[in-house]
C-alpha cells in the first residue's frame, strides 16, 4: 500500500472492492454457484439483517441496491457478475452518509464483514481471479 492509498484510504467516506485492490480483504470474491442463486441469497441475507433495507434488485444487470438505515446511514450497490459457468464474482461499493470527510474505515470494515458471511453461505473459491478465468 502506497503513501496516495493510505490517503485515499483515511480522507474516504466510501469504499469499493475490485479485482486488483490494494487491500487483499478488499479484493473480488469468487463463489461456485450461478448469479441467480447469488442474488437470491443476498435478498435473504439482507432481509434478515435489521436496519437494512434493499431498495431494488435488478437481476438482469446483476445488482443489488440495499440502504443501511441503522447505526451508520450508508448506501450500498452489489455487483454480481457471472462470469462462467458455476462461477460468480461479487463485488461491494459502501458510500457512507457523514457530514465529514471520513467514515473512520466503517465501509471498508462493514464489507469485511459481508464477504465473511457470504463466504460462509456459498461455496467460496478465492479472491481476484479474473485474469485466471478468462485464460483458462
């Protein structure tokens, strides 16, 4: 982690998983299963949860919309993607509603803790394997 992603990092009210992050925890997840099932799994996981909402589900674009309405506010879009057969990546983007510059890391840790929970309800097969998948 460089001196402009430690930054980035503290002067941040929202965070987002990629392919290539920085931070490992903060990397695509992969799972072996179809991303109907994903979608629906996420509209459980969410449903049971308090204080969070999901405001829209788009199956054909393959995003999730949910609204955390306790503790911190924030805005979260879940991102599944197909990309082959029995395998799915997920990816989070957290924008967190303050009224100063920072969250103080709460996005980044609140996807930790998704990625932990999904990880334990599908089959979890790794982090960042993008460049794996389309070569094989």
């Amino acid at each position: 982690m460089g001196f402009k992603d430690t930054i980035n990092k503290i002067f941040s009210s929202g965070t987002e998983t990629k392919e290539n992050h920085f931070d490992e925890t903060l990397k695509t997840h992969y799972y072996k299963t179809t991303k109907d099932k994903v979608i629906k799994e996420l509209e459980v996981m969410f449903g049971a949860k308090q204080g969070y909402e999901v405001a829209s589900i788009s199956e054909e674009h393959g995003e999730v919309i949910v609204r955390i309405k306790k503790g911190k506010k924030a805005f979260m879009v879940v991102t599944v993607i197909m990309v082959r057969p029995f395998r799915t990546a997920i990816d989070f983007s957290v924008s967190t509603d303050t009224i100063i510059f920072t969250d103080f890391g709460y996005s980044g840790k609140l996807i930790r803790e998704l990625y932990k929970e999904l990880d334990s309800r599908l089959p979890f097969v790794g982090t960042s394997l993008g460049d794996k998948l389309t070569k094989e």
